[in-house]
C-alpha cells in the first residue's frame, strides 16, 4: 500500500468517512446524547440486541439506558438478535476499516450474527492505515493480540459474489454497518 500523505486529524476523519461509505457502510458524527436517539432509530423495534460490555464502549451508560426503554442485552450465543452494537480498537483511513478484538466482553458474535453492527467509536480512533496500527501495536510489544482472542479488520458491511458471480449481501456476516463517531 502506498503511504498516505501527511494528514491532520479533521483530513484522517474525512478519508474514513469517504471510505466507509464507498463500501456500503453508513456513518454518522454526532454527540453521545444524540447517539441513543441514532440507535433506538437503528434498533427498528427491536427488542434484544448482542452487545460489547460497557468498558469495551465509548458510551458509559448505554446498557442501563437501553435497559430503560425495555431493550435487553442478549447472551452472545443468541443467533436470533437481529442488531450488534460494539466498540473499535481503531479505525483505518486509507480503507475506511475497522479493527475489532474479540475477547473478554467483547463477544466476537457481537459483530457476526446479526444484520445489522451498530459500531461506536470516538474521532481520536481513527489512524491513517493498517500499517499505522501495526507500528502501534509493535511499539507497545502487541498488546491487541496479548488480551484478544481474535482480531479481525471488518471493511464494510459483508458482501460475496462467489457463487455464480452474484453480490450476494449478509452471506458471512451484517448485511449493514453503521458507524456513529462520537463527539
């Protein structure tokens, strides 16, 4: 991959965003009160969802909140949630990526089994490249593969075209991915 060019933080911001929504991903920048409105809108009525533990999300709160408007945090081993919300480790500009480590309150089925992954993050999170966040992981001696058991780069929503050349969307993962950027 080549380098990018030297990017201020508003820059790195505005290439993810570009990014992501050229892979079929929605992303919204908005303030935590907002975010639990964007979310109920998300949630379409439903009931339950898969989630990341709350240390594991830029949201302090978000359970008991959801809990207050009677929406439930399912077990991570429930394959009929239709929603996932989850943190990010970071984000990759130069593909408008996400990088997600599953581990300990933070079920890798989260980001899987539904059709819809409702992503949180904060702007602060968003790196130029994979090679940026390889650099980081090497100068703290890896630490996301120290306390995950797995770390994936979700690049938009899933998508295959493998059988008979047509785009198939939802075969291996969320058919949407929605991305809120908390102020």
């Amino acid at each position: 991959m080549l380098p990018l060019p030297e990017l201020g933080a508003d820059d790195r911001l505005d290439l993810f965003t570009r990014e992501a929504k050229a892979l079929g991903c929605v992303v919204y920048r908005m303030s935590r009160g907002e975010a639990l409105e964007q979310i109920m809108d998300l949630l379409d009525g439903e009931k339950s969802v898969l989630s990341w533990a709350e240390d594991h999300l830029p949201y302090a709160g978000l359970h008991d909140l959801l809990a207050s408007l009677d929406v439930s945090v399912a077990r991570p081993d429930d394959g009929e949630v239709r929603v996932g919300i989850t943190g990010a480790s970071a984000a990759l500009a130069a593909t408008g990526s996400l990088v997600l480590e599953s581990g300990a309150g933070r079920p890798r089925s989260a980001s899987l089994l539904p059709d819809r992954h409702i992503a949180l993050m904060t702007a602060d999170q968003v790196l130029d490249d994979l090679e940026t966040w390889q650099a980081s992981q090497k100068a703290l001696d890896y630490p996301a593969f120290k306390r995950a058991s797995n770390t994936v780069i979700v690049t938009g929503p899933s998508k295959t075209a493998d059988i008979g050349h047509q785009l198939v969307k939802g075969a291996h993962g969320p058919r949407e991915l929605h991305i809120l950027i908390l102020d």
